[in-house]
C-alpha cells in the first residue's frame, strides 16, 4: 500500500512529461547512441553537433546548412568545456559525431584524449598555419582578436595603455578587470610567456595582482563593468563590444574599444575550431558540416553576424576592425601555444586562479 | 488526484495476495531494503567521485589540495556557509514567529510575499544585484544567497509553530519567565527540528553554489572545482575537490543531526491544544511591517527591477523573443520538474519513514547518504550520471526520464526532511491505538500515518519542483539533444549577452516557479487543523 501515493504522482508526471515531450519532439528526434556510428561511409542524412557555442548564433548557419543540403542536424548546445568534460566522460560512446567549440583548449582536451578522427589535407589547409591544430585533429573557424575595453567617460582614446605592460602602472590600481579562468584569457598568458619568457610574465601577473587586479567569472561581466564605469579597463575578446552594442545600441554604448599595438602580447588572436568524433570518421553528413564551416558562404556568415576574423582567403575582415594581418605576430607561432598546462600552473602559483 | 490513486489501488488489487504470514516478513524487510537501494542510488555521486579519484596519482592529489590557494578557498566557502546559515536561521525564525504567533495585520499576504523569494533563481538574483548595485564579493554572495533562502527556513518553522503546543510557553509566562525566554525554553525545542532541517538546506545550498558566487566575484571552493574542468580539462581533479566538498557536506549533515536533538513533543491532550493567543505587537506592528517590507524589497524588488529595466532597454537590434519558444519552454520546465518531484518522492519515502521511526545505525547511513546529491555542483552530479547512465542503462541516456532521475538524486534531502519531520509529527501513539482497534500496517499507514503527514510531504515535493526548475547545471548535461527548459534558454541568451531577450524568460521561469511557492504557503497556512482532528 505504500506504494500508492507515488504511484498516483508518478501517474500524473508521467502525463505531464508526455505532453512535454509531445511539445518538444516536433523539432527533435531523440538520437539513440548507436546511431551515429552504424553509417559508415554512407549517409543517412542526419548527424549529431556538440556545440559549445551561441545558439543564437550558431543557429541560423545550421538551418542554412540544413536548407543547402537536406542533412538534418540535432544540436545540442553547452558550454565548450562542459561539452569537452562531457566528451571525456562518454568516451566511445558518445552520441555526439562533430564538436564545435569556442577555443583551442576545449578541443585540445578532447584530442588529447584521442577520440577525434583525423581530417583530410583538404580541410586543413584551407586555414593558414598558427589558426588550426598541427596534427589535423581539428581545423580552426574563426578568429578572436584580444583587446582592452574602456570606460569612455572616464578616458580619452589615447590615454588607452597601448601594451599590457603598461597596465601595471600604479595609475591603474584596481582598475582593471580579466577573467583569469577564461580560456581566451589564458591563451594570452601563454603567449606572453612564449614572448617575453617566464619570469616576466610571472612578474606582470603577479604586479597586476599586486595592483588589486578585479577578477571576473567571464569576459561579459568584465565588458559591463567597463560600461558601467566600475572598472577602467579590461582584458576581453573584441566580438562582445559588438555584440553587445547590437542588443543595447551602439550609442549607447559607454565601453570603447582599443586595439594594443602589433606585437604586443595583449593583440594575439585565438581561435575557435571544429573536430570530427572517431565513431563519425566515414560518416558524410558530419564531415560535410565541417567543410561548410570552412566554406565562403559559412566565413561569410560569422563575419556578419559575429563579428569574427574569417579564417581562409577570399573572405574580408568585419568593418572597423584592423585586419588579421596586422595583428598576426611573426614572432609567435599559434601552435606554440599549447602549452596550457603550464600556463595555468603559473596561474595557480601567483594565486589568481 | 483522488481517482488516480483508485486506479492504481485497482492495479495493485488485481494481483493475487501473498499469504499473510509471508506478507508480514515481507513488510517487514520492504522498509528498509527500499531504503538501502534509495540511498544506494543517491550515492552515485558519490561512487563515480571515488572511481575517478581511485584513478589518480597519489601525489598529484596532494599537490592539487595542499596549497595555500585551497585552503584560502576552503575557509571562503566556510565563512559564507557560516554567515549565511546564521542569517537565515535568525530571519527565518523571526519571519515564521510574526506571521504565526502574532497579531499582526495582513499575516497572509506577508506569508505569500515572503515564500516568493523561492521563485527567484539565486543566479537571477545575483544578476539583479550586479545590474543595479555596488555589492560584490563576500557581502554580495552573502546577501543574495540569504535573500533567496530565507524562506526554506521560514516556512518548515511557520508550519511547526503552527503543530507546536502553544500551552507550555502559557505556564513558562505564568512561571515568571520573559517572553523571550519563555520562547527559547519552550517553543524553541518545538520547532528546532523543523527550522535546523531548513537550515541544513540552505548551507548545503551555499556549499555547493557556483552560478551567484562565480557572478558577486567571490572565490568559494566551488569555483576551484569549476577551474579543474573549464581551465585545466582535469577532470580526476575536479573529482578529488569535490570529494572535500561531499566531505563538508557530511561534517554539515551530523552537525544538524547533533543539534537537532530529539524531537519535543509537549502536551499530547487535545484538550492542552488551544488555538494560541496572538501576540498583541502594538505600535511594534510598524517595525515588523517596515522589516517584512524591507525583506521583500531586497529578495524581489531588485531582481525583478532589473529584469523589468532590461525589458525597456529593448531595441531593433536585439534577440527576438518567440511567444511559442516560450511556453513551450515553460511546459517542459513543469513536465520535467514534476517528473523530478515524482522521483525525489519514490527515492524520499522509505528513506524519510525509516529516519523518522528508527533510530538506526542503517537509518542514519541512509539518512546521510541522500544528502550528498545536495552538496556537490551541478555539473559533478551531472557528469556521475552521464557515467551511470552510459554503463548501466544506455537506453535512457540524454532521456528525459535520466534528468528526472537527476533532478530526483539532486534535491532528494528536501523530499527527505519533509518526510521525515512531517512522520515524526505524527505521534506514533496514534499508530499503536489504531493498530489495537485492527488496522492492518497498511491500513495504519493509509489512515492514519500517511494522512497527518502528507501535507508536509506535499510541501517537500513543491520544494523538488520548485528547485529542479531553476536547476542548471545538470540539466544541461543531461537534457535530450534538442530540448530546452526555461533555465537553459537564460543560459543560453545571457551567455550570448542578449539580456533584453533574456529577461522574458527570467520573469516566465520566475513565474511559474511562483505557482509551487504559492501552493506551498498554501500547504503552511493549512496547517491549523491539529492530527487529532483529523482523524
């Protein structure tokens, strides 16, 4: 008899679930896990995306993609290193056939732990050196520019530190804001190793923290803040300003851009990428996304809506930003910079992470 | 509610009855072998932290916890754990004795005003401070995360204030004591169960919370955890953290069970249970309201200010809001946060009725081990279920009915107190006398037992529904592909910086979360009748 008052609730949770689930399917099928690997070579016209992306930006590409081709894609979206940690859990029995994510760690995490089939010479090099992987595990989509935001109202444009050096003058005591577990963030730490050798970049982390450095969750908050005047400065990706001023107006926007000068660690580029999982080596529908990604028509894309650096040749920077070129530093190879480990040991060790 | 419960009374009677001798055997062990496996099933966590930890290298795991960062960040989650709990018990306590044992005018909307702070997502809240104050760290994370959980103290004391025998703290007046130590002497061991099992919610709430920490900039052990998988990819890492966190969790469980003490049971006569004499507050009556305003304003006020100030920064450009999305979000949020509850109850009721009525060693074990869904992040119970699920039952992996499983393993020990002191209130001479006039247990069970008891077991599935739809985290990893909740789609435009778009969804999700925080004022405010009457 116990047993019957959860019996009646389960009852009634069963109908609820049922009508909410008869409310979602309309635009999803369940995959079940076996699914992704039973075509091999073949298409079956659907495949499954992890994508550590914007939905909202993310979106709209697919259902061009789904329109252009037929193929029909089920999503399912997280953070990029949810997705990786998510990944590393599922193993080889992951229902996921492509991993889009937002930075080069994420993927590197998830081809550290071998689960990525190799791509074709014909994917890759459509991406020039330095903004994909070296060993082909995955290829790079898009670029990021690191930049300072500044709070407009309470500096001129040229009163913008134009190095991250600069930044811990004693002027700028708390002033500044970074995220220190941003993975964006880190790549920048990693070059200024690679740049300026360890022991200055000790040494500027542990002056930034010694000026009281405000330590943000993400890049978001720290663009706020900045447009709020809570802090001065601050260390971010250029695409947020963009964003953000298209949801608010740029005219409305107190936050100000400044690009640090070539060279400057401050200025590198990272990147975001695509890597297709091993139980989806053959799989046509997947690897075609992936040359979508890399298509005219998908750089294209990410330049309108994102704001991003496209990737291969033929397709021009967003207006207003300074080209890739300018910003790519002769002295640092991008594929050095995977040496993250490192990079956050020395962060744990100055105690900002 | 009433003809399900004939319908699967009719199912269960179909099948033929065991002898009664067997029977009794069987009823016997059917209390506590459901126990065992409830509690068995809440401690998946658990058992996937120690697979990944046993895979660790030894020195590597003291590296990563021997540091001076570690213990900076230990003693930060300590400090807020401390205040935090502190804050509610004293608002919460004080709260639930102005609404139930005063005059005080408007008692009812006060009590609906006050349980809505539980609608507001701490993550939104901390939103809305951030968005229209200064507060940041420690003071900040402090603020919000007591504002939204005042009311898991407030309503378990407002309903034991209302069982409690009022007559006692009568005689200690006449005795020559202080009201106020007439309260402490004999009310506060009324209701001191009820409002530490709240208590015991709200730091396991704070010890395990990242969203509102991570945004009021302050650096709880949790966000260590978070640094091992976004920073580091080092997952075995990550599970050696939060085994600490699992381990703070416990050292909070047995310091609840410490104080909680028995339970006090005064003046069993229905005659001794009169209806109390309110309080008369006099011009006091202005400070209560004022401070009831004061609350009110803070836990509502400013997060629903800044999502109405986003509303209007609304321009061309930004991320449309579909009506269709919408519901059709809020509709899954309520399916699947019902499913939830319906999961925390199953795994609930034998580990709540054997707590209540035994005292254990296997009782308390099990007690214990449905806490530990509670005291670990999100994405830890998230990910020991991917884990679960993918070597024991693939087939309902990225299922809806896994993330109810999820929510179910989550918030259990909310289901667990409710059931718990809701049983223990019933007095179990009650039992024994219908037991001698020839109900059989389940008979016992079903009129007398489940019947006091189920408005406060009713609470604590409100209370799983109501969290498992401002859950994250877990929902995130374990959600089909494809499906969306209200609190995904938060994430998902906040993350991508359209707040404008964001706050419709903040305001729906704080709505419907609304719908089992009123009905759970509505549980509280029912509780007049005494288990006497109701027989």
């Amino acid at each position: 008899m116990t047993a019957l008052r959860p019996a009646a609730v389960a009852t009634v949770a069963l109908a609820a679930l049922t009508l909410s689930a008869c409310s979602s399917a309309d635009s999803d099928k369940t995959p079940t896990p076996s699914a992704a690997s039973s075509s091999s070579g073949m298409t079956d016209g659907t495949f499954t995306l992890y994508a550590g992306r914007d939905q909202e930006l993310i979106d709209p590409l697919i259902e061009q993609f789904e329109s252009d081709t037929g193929v029909s894609v089920d999503v399912r979206y997280a953070g990029s290193t949810e997705l990786a940690a998510l990944l590393q859990e599922e193993g080889d029995a992951t229902p996921a056939d492509v991993f889009l994510a937002q930075d080069a760690g994420a993927l590197g995490a998830v081809a550290k732990a071998d689960m990525f089939a190799t791509l074709s010479e014909s994917i890759t090099s459509t991406v020039p050196a330095g903004f994909t992987s070296t060993d082909g595990s995955w290829v790079g989509v898009t670029g990021r520019a690191r930049v300072i935001a500044y709070d407009s109202e309470q500096l001129s444009a040229d009163e913008v530190p134009t190095t991250v050096a600069a930044l811990t003058d004693e002027k700028w005591s708390s002033q500044v804001g970074i995220a220190p577990t941003n993975a964006s963030f880190q790549s920048f730490v990693t070059a200024l190793r690679v740049l300026e050798g360890e022991d200055a970049a000790r040494a500027w982390l542990e002056d930034m923290k010694a000026g009281d450095v405000q330590i943000y969750a993400k890049n978001s908050p720290i663009l706020e803040a900045a447009n709020a005047g809570e802090i001065t400065l601050g260390l971010i990706n250029h695409y947020y300003w963009y964003r953000m001023a298209a949801e608010v107006g740029a005219e409305n926007m107190r936050a100000q851009l400044a690009f640090p000068e070539p060279g400057d660690a401050g200025s590198i580029v990272n990147v975001t990428g695509v890597g297709l999982l091993k139980g989806a080596a053959d799989d046509a529908d997947a690897l075609q996304f992936i040359e979508y990604l890399v298509s005219e028509a998908a750089q294209q894309y990410f330049v309108d809506n994102t704001y991003e650096y496209p990737l291969i040749d033929g397709v021009s920077a967003p207006e207003g930003l300074p080209a890739l070129e300018t910003l790519t530093n002769p002295e640092l190879d991008l594929s050095d910079l995977d040496s993250l480990g490192e990079t956050t040991e020395l962060l744990v060790d100055v105690g900002l992470l | 509610m009433r003809s399900a419960r004939f319908t699967a009374a009719g199912g269960l009677e179909a099948t033929p009855a065991p002898p009664s001798r067997l029977r009794a055997l069987g009823g016997r062990l059917v209390l506590p072998i459901s126990a065992v496996v409830a509690a068995s099933l809440a401690a998946i966590p658990l058992i996937y932290l120690v697979v990944r930890v046993a895979q660790a290298d030894g020195s590597a795991i003291v590296d990563a916890l021997w540091n001076a960062r570690i213990a900076t960040l230990m003693i930060n989650t300590i400090g807020l754990v401390l205040a935090v709990s502190s804050a509610c018990l004293v608002l919460g306590v004080a709260i639930a004795w102005l609404l139930a044992r005063t005059d005080l005018p408007g008692r009812r909307p006060w009590l609906v005003v006050s349980s809505l702070a539980l609608a507001v997502p701490s993550y939104v809240a901390a939103f809305g401070w951030i968005a229209t104050t200064e507060v940041r760290g420690f003071w900040g994370a402090f603020l919000v995360l007591t504002l939204c959980n005042v009311p898991l103290v407030t309503l378990p004391t407002i309903a034991a204030l209302r069982l409690a025998d009022a007559a006692s703290e009568d005689v200690a007046r006449t005795l020559g004591r202080t009201r106020w130590r007439a309260f402490l002497e004999a009310t506060w061991p009324q209701i001191r169960p009820a409002s530490l099992a709240g208590v015991l919610l709200v730091a396991l709430y704070v010890l395990s919370d990242f969203g509102s920490v991570a945004l009021m900039r302050y650096q709880a052990f949790t966000w260590a955890i978070q640094v091992a998988y976004e920073s580091l990819f080092d997952r075995t890492l990550a599970a050696v953290m939060s085994v600490v966190l699992a381990a703070m969790g416990i050292v909070l469980v047995a310091a609840e069970r410490r104080m909680r003490g028995a339970q006090a049971r005064m003046g069993s006569t229905v005659a001794a249970r009169t209806q109390p004499v309110p309080v008369a507050l006099g011009r006091w009556r202005w400070l209560a309201h004022g401070g009831l305003a004061v609350v009110a304003a803070l836990s509502l006020g400013v997060p629903l200010g800044a999502l109405a100030r986003y509303l209007l920064l609304r321009t061309e450009t930004s991320t449309a809001v579909k009506t269709g999305d919408l519901m059709a979000d809020a509709l899954s949020t309520v399916g699947l946060a019902v499913a939830g509850a319906g999961a925390a109850l199953a795994l609930a009721l034998p580990i709540g009725i054997l707590a209540a009525r035994f005292r254990s060693r296997l009782a308390t074990a099990t007690e214990s081990a449905s806490y530990l869904g509670l005291a670990l992040p999100g994405i830890v119970v998230g990910l020991s279920l991917v884990f679960f699920s993918l070597n024991v039952a693939p087939m309902l992996y990225q299922s809806i009915w896994m993330l109810a499983f999820a929510y179910g393993v989550l918030f259990l020990p909310k289901a667990v107190g409710a059931v718990r002191s809701s049983i223990v209130q019933v007095e179990p001479g009650l039992e024994d006398v219908a037991r001698t006039l020839g109900s059989t247990p389940a008979g016992v069970w079903t009129r007398v037992t489940a019947r006091i008891a189920w408005p406060g077991i009713g609470a604590g599935v409100l209370l799983v529904a109501l969290t498992a739809m401002k859950e994250l985290p877990a929902t995130l990893l374990l959600r089909p592909t494809g499906t969306e909740t209200l609190a995904t789609s938060l994430w998902r435009l906040t993350s991508g910086a359209a707040y404008a778009a964001a706050a419709p969804y903040a305001l729906v999700l704080i709505a419907v979360a609304a719908v089992p925080a009123l009905l759970l004022t509505r549980e509280v405010a029912g509780g007049k009748r005494h288990p006497e009457e109701t027989l």
